[in-house]
C-alpha cells in the first residue's frame, strides 16, 4: 500500500511538521475541540502520532503505520495497527469516532465509513475533519501534491462531497467549523467560524448516526 509506505517512511517528518507549524496545529485542535460532543469512550481512526488523540482526551486509535504507532503509544494512546476499512472491533462499541486529514488517504472511503458507523452507538457521533479541495488552500495542496511528501498519494474532497457521502451512509451533520484562510501556509488567517461558508480550509464536521 503506497499510502502506509509513505507515512512508515517519513514518520519523523510528519511529526516534527506540527512543531514548525504549531499555529496552524493549534488552530486545527481549537476547531475540533469547539464541537467534540462529550464522550465515554472514543477512537481516533487514523491516528497517526497521536498529536490530535492526546489534547483532546482520546485514548485508543488505530493506526496501519507500524513506526507512527510507536510515537502514539509514546504519547499515551493505545494503539491497534489496522486499516480503515476493517476495523476490528464490535458492532456499536463507541460513542465517537474521531478522523483528522485521514480520508483522504484511506483506500475506500465508502467502506471506512460504513465501519465508522457500524462501531458507533445509536447516539453515536461522527467527527470529521479534513481539507476542502474547493477552498484556496486545498486548491494550492491539488495543484502541488505531486511535490509533497504525503499529499501525492492524497484523494482531497470538496465540503459538497462529503456531505453527500455522510448523508448517503447515514449520518446527519449537526455542527461544523472552518479555519485556515489563505493561498498557502504563510499567509494564513486563523480565525475559526460557525456554519462552514466562508471558504475555510480546515473544515471540522459533527455528525450523529441516523437511528
């Protein structure tokens, strides 16, 4: 899988990015955190290193990077190395599921979110961030993947997209926040709105699973 490859690889690149760009990070995390619904028990589905499980009270994850999963682990997350579209836990184990930048590198997006739902609860949510390719900035990381690290093996999606596949797979979107503004990383507006309008990159969405 080129994918996993990729982050086995630059492993140490990935984590050392959200300290050369903690404003960003930090902006990111204040996004999430403005709609995390309170949870008893929630998994972080591509956890990478943990650098978003870890603030936001997220103790289990899975993660297919054997050597990011070890940064995790460091960080205090129990970690399950496995793939998206095969989670191995029971049927409405959770009460939310957390996915930071990661279903733009899962392989099916249909069947991870068809996981995504089957592990939640009844009441379950959904929380989903990730980078809007119609926003300037998703624009600027389509144009350039093939230059990055990671991103040249990235499905980016537009907002329009995902909310129809969540509507098609049974969640129903309650709130949603937009931050990061701007052509490319240097200049950024860092504000956090409501209602994801404005053309935001970063764009967070809680959805509850349709009963």
């Amino acid at each position: 899988m080129p994918k996993e490859k990729l982050f086995e690889k630059n492993f140490e690149y990935y984590d050392r990015w959200f300290d050369e760009h903690d404003k960003i990070y930090q902006t990111e995390l204040k996004a999430i955190k403005k709609i995390l619904p309170p949870f008893k028990k929630a998994v972080e589905i591509g956890v990478g290193t943990g650098r978003f499980a870890a603030p936001l009270g997220i103790t289990l994850g899975v993660e297919p990077s054997h050597n990011m999963a070890h940064i995790a682990k460091q960080r205090g997350i129990e970690v399950i190395e496995a793939q998206a579209e095969d989670l191995p836990f029971a049927d409405k184990s959770f009460d939310l599921v957390l996915m930071v930048t990661t279903i733009c590198f899962v392989d099916d997006i249909d069947k991870t979110l068809q996981e995504a739902k089957r592990i939640l609860t009844d009441d379950g949510y959904l929380l989903i961030a990730f980078v809007d390719r119609d926003s300037e900035l998703g624009k600027m990381y389509e144009k350039n993947k093939d230059k990055s690290r990671f991103y040249k093996e990235a499905t980016f999606f537009s907002k329009k997209e995902i909310l129809k596949l969540l509507k098609k797979h049974g969640f129903i979107v309650e709130k949603c926040t937009e931050a990061l503004f701007g052509s490319d990383l240097k200049h950024l507006n860092f504000e956090i709105y409501d209602g994801c309008k404005k053309g935001g990159a970063f764009l967070s969405l809680l959805a509850r699973k349709k009963l």
